[in-house]
C-alpha cells in the first residue's frame, strides 16, 4: 500500500500534467480564434488554469500562502473578463463568419424592358 504523502505527490503530478495539456489547447484557441469573443473567452480560461497551477503547487509544497495569491488572482482575472465582455459589448462584433455565397439562378438570363420612347 502505497503512503499518503506517496499518493498526493502522484496526484499533484498527473494534475500538472493536465493543466499543462490545457494550456497548450487554450493558447491554440487564443491564437487561432477566430472571433475576439473566443480570445476573451481563452485569456478568462488562462486565469483559471494559472489558478490550478498555483494550488497544485500550494498542495506539493506545503506553502499556503500560494492560496492567497490564487484567490487574488481570481479576482483580477474576473475583473478583467468583465472589462472585456464590456469591450466586446461597445465595439460590437465586427468579425462576422464568412458569408454563403449566393448561386445565381440556372436558365436564360432575363431581357430588360426597352425603356419607353426608345426605337431599338
């Protein structure tokens, strides 16, 4: 059987491992994003992975004071989604997806009227 210390050591490694799996995804889609409302919804997921990280580390070394600074980091990282969401509000979303083209119809193309007074 396996010591407590043994299992949490392992815990807080597998946990380090998948927050740094979704970083590298969450930079992708702030990079690639195609809108500026996918960005700010990244840079929010950023804030809650750091946070992840600062307790993972907290929990493998035993030094609490990390919780604080995971906690204030929350609180910047909701104010600063807020500043954005207001941002993205103002501007207004000028990046639209790509439009569908529209197919012009199949068949014989329509004449135009002759416009009155003219001889053709």
């Amino acid at each position: 059987m396996m010591e407590p210390s043994a299992i949490v050591a392992l815990a807080a490694n597998i946990a380090l491992a998948v927050l740094g799996l979704a970083l590298l995804l969450t930079a992708w889609r702030i990079i690639a994003g195609p809108t500026i409302s996918d960005r700010v919804v990244g840079l929010d997921m950023l804030t809650g992975i750091a946070i992840g990280f600062i307790a993972v580390v907290a929990v493998k070394t035993g030094f609490t004071l990390y919780i604080d600074i995971a906690i204030s980091l929350g609180l910047v990282g909701f104010l600063a989604t807020v500043a954005f969401a207001r941002f993205v509000l103002s501007r207004g979303e000028q990046q639209a997806p790509p439009a569908v083209k529209k197919s012009k119809p199949k068949g014989k193309p329509k004449r135009k009227a002759a416009k009155p007074g003219r001889a053709s």
